[in-house]
C-alpha cells in the first residue's frame, strides 16, 4: 500500500510540473509574439480523415498585425480589418462581406492562431522532437469543456526562437488538421491599405458583393 501511495505521489507531481513547465513555454511564446509589430506566415496545410479516407494538402500564407489578417489560402482570400471579415473567391467572382461577432467565433482563426491557448484549455508537456537540427518541444492541449468539438491539439514549439511550429488539431470525429510553418517573418513593411477591403474595384472588376446582417 505505501509503494502504491509513494507512486500515485510521484505521477500526480510529476503531472503538475509537467503542467507548469508546459504554461511557462507557452508564456514565453505568447511574450515573444505580442512584440511583434507583425507577423508573415507561410504554411502548408494538411487534412487527414482516415475513416472517410480524405487526404488533403494545400499551402497558404497569412499576414497578422493585431487582430488584423490577410489570409491567402485554397484559391481564396480572407480579411479581416477587426470589423468586417471578407471572403473573396476569385473562381466564384464573388465576395462575402460579415460583421464579426465574437460571441460566434470558436474557431481557431488566424489571429488567434498565437495565442489561443491562453484559454480553454489544460495542457501538459508531450514529446520533443528534432526537425533538421532544430529541437521541437510537443505540448498537449485538451479543451476544458467535455462537449468541444475538439478532442486535442498539439502545438509543437521551436524551442530557440519560441515561434510556433506546428499545430496538429484532432476534433472529436476523428480529423486531424494540421499546419506547418514553412517560414515565420516579423516586422515587415506592410502597405497601409493591406486590411482594407477597396469595394469599388471588385464591383468594377464584376464581383458579386454579398452581404451579410
């Protein structure tokens, strides 16, 4: 009985520093990214559902500065001004226009893609990987509510730069999403009209606007 208690001793402590050390990276990460001015992204994306034996891959780059983005990515382009989010899809010559409401916002959106951890979540170290020399630090984050379409994330952080990786996402059907930095910039010079949506060019251009209450 007291082996037993001296085991269940250590597994309970050495799960909350497994947990404190996992809040601290992630602190750290969460400094170094609001210091920035902004943020250039470009990623490859990953779809995988084995039961539905869906596989797909795509790249995309986005830019963030705040809460604002310019996310190119399937054909597609989506802004966001800290407003009004637009979707442009050129194929379709169409663009969506939405008040944000972020009462409605649960998704891991581009400009929480940084920092969404921050809440919502219990986490805990996983395992560290070495990526071309580079050493990727694995933590696991589980939603705090049972009933969140997500099952898991793993957030793979570089653990020189303290940039954010990869994020592997598995929702609760069992699809895993992933995204992999290619390249991470900060500090660029942006154009002023970069979060601006220019109305009158897509109207001119023959767009559809659609938009919505």
């Amino acid at each position: 009985m007291k082996n037993i208690i001296t085991i269940c001793l250590a597994f309970f402590t050495l799960t909350s520093l497994s947990a404190q050390d996992a809040k601290s990276l992630l602190d750290e990460v969460s400094k170094k990214v609001r210091s920035y001015e902004n943020i250039k992204i470009d990623f490859k994306y990953s779809l995988n559902n084995t039961k539905e034996n869906v596989k797909q891959d795509t790249r995309g780059d986005v830019t963030l500065q705040g809460d604002k983005y310019l996310l190119n990515m399937l054909g597609t382009t989506r802004l966001f001004d800290g407003a009004n989010m637009v979707n442009i899809v050129p194929e379709d010559e169409e663009v969506t226009i939405s008040k944000y409401d972020s009462t409605e916002d649960r998704e891991i959106t581009p400009s929480k893609m940084l920092t969404f951890y921050e809440k919502g979540y219990r986490y805990k170290m996983d395992i560290l990987q070495n990526v071309k020399g580079r050493k990727i630090q694995y933590i696991k984050l589980i939603p705090i509510d049972s009933n969140a379409e997500i099952k898991d994330i793993l957030l793979g952080i570089d653990l020189q730069t303290k940039h954010i990786f990869k994020l592997i996402q598995t929702d609760s059907k069992g699809t895993q999403f992933t995204i992999t930095v290619n390249s991470f910039k900060t500090n660029q010079p942006l154009s002023a009209t970069l979060f601006k949506f220019d109305e009158a060019k897509y109207v001119d251009d023959g767009y559809y606007i659609n938009k919505l209450d």
